[in-house]
C-alpha cells in the first residue's frame, strides 16, 4: 500500500498559524509535505495561514508561491494601500485583496473542494471567530487585519481583527471539525532568536536600511509621511530621527515588537493546551514583520523544516493510520 493510500482513511488537519510574512513559509511546508505524499483534508488558518490556507483549498498554492517570491519592497507597501487617514489602522489592503481576485477568482469558502476555516477575533467581544462560510478573500481580509497597521474588516456584521490575537495556531479549529491528525505549523518558536539577532551592538543610530522589523517599519514610516500633513509628518520625523546613543523605540518598532510577545506568549499557552500531533516550528529569526520581498527565504525555510523532519513526520502519521 502506497503512502498516499494509507492515509486516506485517516483525517489529516493542517493548523497554519499567524506570523505576517514568516507565514509565507507556510507555501513551503505545503509543497514539501505534498513532495512526501501526504495532502492535507482539512485546512485552518489565522491570518497570514488563512491567506496560505485559503490559497492552498483552492488549488492555486504554487501559484500563490511564484507571486509572491517576485514581490519587491515597492510591491509590498503598494499592496498595503497605505492611506494615514483612513480610519482603524494605516494600510487597508484593498489592492492586495483586489489582486487575489484577480488572480485566483473568488470562491465560496461553502464551495471549495476541501473544509477551510480563517480565525479572526470580533473587536467588540474579543472573541475567537472561525470564518466557514462566504467569499473566501473577505474572510482572508478579516484575519489578517494586524490592528493599528491594517483597518479593521466587517464580516458577518461584525467588526473583526487580525485572529493572532487570540489563537495564532488555531489546532482547536482542526480538532472541532474532527480531523484524526493535525499538523500545526508554528512561526513564533524562534522569537528569542530573533529578538537577539535585531539588537543593534553598537551605539550608533540604526539605519533605515537594517533589515527586519526595524528597517520596514522605519520605511513604512516615510511612506506614511510622504502622505499626511505637516504637523504629522513632524511628529513621525521626531520618532525615527534619535541623537547618537538613544535607542529609543519608535512607535512602529513598538508595535512590530508588541505584536510578536503577544503572540509568542498565546502560541506556547494554547498549544500546551490544545497539542498537535506533529508541530512544524521553520528557522524564521531572519525574516521580519514585513518582510514580503523575502518570499523565497521563507519558503525554503519551511521546506528545509518538513525536509529535516520528514522521517518523524511519515513514521506519526503511518502509526496514526487504522490497520
């Protein structure tokens, strides 16, 4: 009996969690785990894993791949659709949605051919809301709505953020809609490690170019001033521009940095809650928040994590299978 067969009497989930652009990862761990035979019956994701997860139920995960490996910086914040005055956050995404369904058209999540799930958490309650039905870009739109860098998206009459904030590996997800096996994909296991590797050593200013959360908010930053009013304007100048020796935060490095605590410290508490047979955790200190025009480090990173790991991962699922 082939490998493919043996697992089709088995209900396998895959969790993609949270984690912006280190979630593009998620395509490589996707296409490496299809190159080991095993394809994925149910898929849930929560934010940049419902944009993979949902690209992925619909047939188009290479696809969605190559698009974003060609990205370049100026793509990323032309996607984000920066606009400093609209309401809820800076950047509305609307072109990014826009080019999906351009691109992959726009299905039903009710219509695609394997169950998908996007996480996203209702504003007003702060409860954990599983998107299963409607258009799939919308939903997609709704968990990826980082707060205060992207607005706010109205689904199913609700106001809804970004689903990190409550489940960033959304396993119970997976484990309601009665997979037998779930294979979580965690970005957040190595936030120490990048932590370290984006503290400056020496004294000096940091330049706008330093890769990682840093550099890209910094440039975000300047992309926003070139379109508000002087008096704003002034005020993001004070915020990156700091005298030799203050390593002062800027109030995006704030925000980048807040939003990878919080989600390390959610992740490690649901998944000791709620464990997944097999966690696939990518090396992803290297790539930052934003970091879209890194598609291809990222990729391979998931795929270098499935490929080192491929053995315990056939042997789990293999002792898994009914006899």
């Amino acid at each position: 009996m082939s490998r493919a067969e043996s697992t089709r009497t088995l209900k396998i989930a895959l969790a993609l969690g949270s984690g912006s652009a280190r979630g593009l990862s998620h395509i490589g761990v996707i296409q490496e785990l299809a190159a080991l035979g095993i394809a994925p019956d149910i898929v849930c994701g929560t934010s940049i894993g419902a944009l993979v997860g949902g690209a992925y139920a619909c047939g188009h995960i290479d696809d969605l791949g190559a698009w974003f490996s060609r990205m370049t910086t100026a793509d990323v914040f032309r996607y984000l659709d920066i606009s400093p005055l609209s309401r809820g956050g800076v950047g509305r995404a609307s072109r990014l949605i826009g080019h999906l369904r351009e691109r992959f058209g726009s299905p039903l999540i009710q219509d695609l051919p394997i169950p998908f799930t996007a996480v996203a958490t209702d504003l007003a309650t702060g409860r954990e809301l599983w998107i299963q039905r409607g258009d799939m870009w919308d939903a997609v739109r709704g968990s990826i709505a980082i707060p205060g860098l992207l607005a706010p998206a109205r689904i199913e009459g609700r106001w809804v953020v970004d689903g990190g904030l409550v489940n960033p590996v959304p396993v119970s997800v997976c484990r309601a809609l009665g997979a037998d096996l779930i294979i979580a994909v965690n970005l957040n296991s190595d936030f120490g490690a990048r932590q370290q590797a984006r503290t400056p050593r020496s004294r000096e200013p940091r330049a706008a170019a330093e890769k990682g959360e840093a550099g890209l908010f910094d440039r975000l930053a300047t992309g926003i001033r070139e379109k508000t009013p002087a008096q704003i304007a002034q005020w993001l100048d004070s915020d990156q521009q700091k005298p030799p020796g203050d390593d002062t935060p800027g109030i995006f490095n704030v925000v980048a940095n807040a939003i990878n605590i919080m989600q390390d410290r959610i992740t490690r508490s649901r998944l000791a809650g709620e464990p997944a047979d097999i966690v696939i955790s990518p090396r992803l200190s290297h790539i930052g928040l934003l970091d879209f025009d890194s598609a291809a480090a990222a990729i391979d990173a998931g795929r270098a994590e499935v490929r080192q790991f491929s053995a315990m991962i056939v042997d789990t699922i293999a002792a898994s299978c009914p006899l």
